[in-house]
C-alpha cells in the first residue's frame, strides 16, 4: 500500500508555506491521485520526498515507460511551470512536460535517469545550461514579472529571518533595502523567460541528455538572475565572486557582468538568512552578509 504520511517537519513546512488549508488538500490525496492515474493510465509506485511546493510520485506509464506525477495545493504553480516547460519543449536540458491539468496544476514529467542531482558544475557547464535556457521563446500564457517572483522571495526570507539566529546578523531595516534595491534591479535589463529556482539541487544527469534541468519558478525578465547560485558557489572572497562572474561573462556575450554582480548583491539576503538559521557562519556566509549590505547603496 502507499505511503503518503509526511513526517512532522515536513507538515509543518507545508502548512507555513500553504497555510492550514493545505491539511485540507492532503486529505483528499488518496482520491486525487487514482483520478489522475485513471485519466492518464498510470500506476503508481511509489511517493517521493515531499518539496518546498509539492508532492511528487513515480509513476510507470501504459507503455512500461517511467514518469513523475507532481501535484501542488496552488494551482498556478503548477500552470506557470506547465507553461515554461512548453516553452522550453524543444530544450534536451529542460525536463520534457507530457502533458498537465489546468485546473488542479498536476503535472505528469518525463523521468530523468539515473537522476542524481549535481553537486557544482564548472563554469563552462553552466554557461552551456544558461545559454540553452536563453534559447525559448517568452510564452504567449500570461507569467508573473520578475519583480513579483523578488517580491516573493523576500516575503519568504523575512518569515524565515523572523526569530530566528539570523536576527543576530541583519536587521529588517537592511533586508527592506535588500527588497528595494533588488525590485528596482528587476525593473530594468533583458527580458526574456527566467527559471527562477536554478540551483545545483534543480539539476539532474541524465544518460540521454547530459544535464537536465528541472522545477522552474518561471517569470519574465532579466535571464542573469539565474546565474546567482552559480557565481556563488563555493565563493569565500569577493575577488572568487568576480572571477566566477567574469568567466561566465566572457561565455555569455550578452550578459552584464555588472548587472549579475548586482544580482548577487541584492539577493545575498535571501541565500544568507536559511544559513544563518542553521548556525553557518562560515566565510561564505561572511562573503553573503558583505554583499547583502553593500546592496543598500546600489542605485
């Protein structure tokens, strides 16, 4: 039989994300998912770990062929992600969309096998990935702004900054300016479509494939956005950020090296705070916290 109890930090994180209304949605799971299997003859085997935003199961097709059925509570996840990965359909690095529900926001994905996640790519792997994504088209279905996925984010970090040891470190004063800095920033630029959420962790081998590229946040703006966690990685000192930054830029002709520093500057808060929350205090947080109140005098 299924299993598809959540474990009490799992709950909890999805309630804070959803609200209690998402007790409501899990309790009718069961139901839900043999709709979604009779309608797209699936078999179900097995639940996969709960995500920030969903419930994943492995699924075998009708034609034996392996897949991922991902259901959210919000719907509109669900949409947007649907209407990127339409967009990006003919992208080898992008996980392959076979088809979706509108209504609920359920999706049914392709398998990417073996599937284990990257830990951190060279330079030159991540300017091939950026410059694929840069390929698709802006959808006609209608995506957030990228300001709104900013907007987002902060909300998010400030409700984790909130009592927590990351008060100790930066005030709500510096994370407001982080927000205003980093809005104003999204105001502007290129505008293409942008992942969103383009972190090693979204980023899986494939056999077939090489590298594939899953879970998009998708919105409509500046493309560097997604090349913050890259130019990051593993960066102790500000001269490793701006190599990193200059080395992806020589790359990717069209992208602003200054504009990416910015990026990395105003979103600092958003990478440091769950590290601070976790006792991290190491150089990369300390390099974090640098760039986060350098972003106050960004205009």
């Amino acid at each position: 039989m299924l299993d598809l109890s959540l474990d009490p930090a799992t709950e909890t994180r999805l309630v804070s994300r959803f609200g209690p209304g998402f007790r409501d949605w899990f309790a009718t799971l069961p139901e839900f998912l043999e709709r979604l299997a009779q309608r797209w003859d699936l078999e179900v085997v097995a639940a996969v770990a709960a995500g920030n935003t969903s419930r994943v199961f492995h699924v075998r097709r009708a034609d034996g062929s392996p897949a991922f059925l991902k259901l959210t509570p919000e719907p509109e996840i669900g949409a947007t992600e649907a209407a990127a990965l339409r967009a990006w359909a003919d992208n080898p690095h992008m996980v392959s969309l076979i088809d979706s529900d509108r209504e609920s926001g359920a999706l049914l994905l392709e398998a990417v096998e073996p599937g284990s996640r990257v830990d951190r790519l060279p330079i030159e792997d991540v300017a091939t990935l950026l410059r694929s994504l840069r390929l698709a088209a802006i959808p006609e279905n209608k995506l957030p702004a990228l300001r709104q996925r900013v907007d987002f984010l902060f909300n998010l970090t400030i409700g984790r900054w909130r009592d927590s040891p990351a008060e100790s470190h930066l005030d709500r004063g510096l994370l407001e300016r982080c927000r205003t800095a980093a809005l104003a920033l999204a105001a502007g630029g290129p505008v293409g479509l942008v992942h969103g959420d383009l972190h090693p962790g979204n980023v899986l081998i494939s056999d077939s494939h090489g590298l594939v590229v899953i879970d998009p946040r998708p919105s409509i703006g500046d493309s560097a956005f997604d090349a913050v966690d890259w130019v990051l990685a593993q960066a102790t000192e500000l001269h490793d950020l701006e190599e990193n930054i200059a080395h992806l830029a020589a790359l990717i002709p069209d992208l602003d090296p200054g504009r990416l520093m910015n990026w990395c500057r105003t979103t600092a808060a958003i990478i440091v705070v769950p590290r601070l929350s976790r006792g991290l205090y190491d150089q990369e947080t300390q390099l974090l916290l640098h760039l986060a109140a350098a972003s106050a005098v960004i205009r």
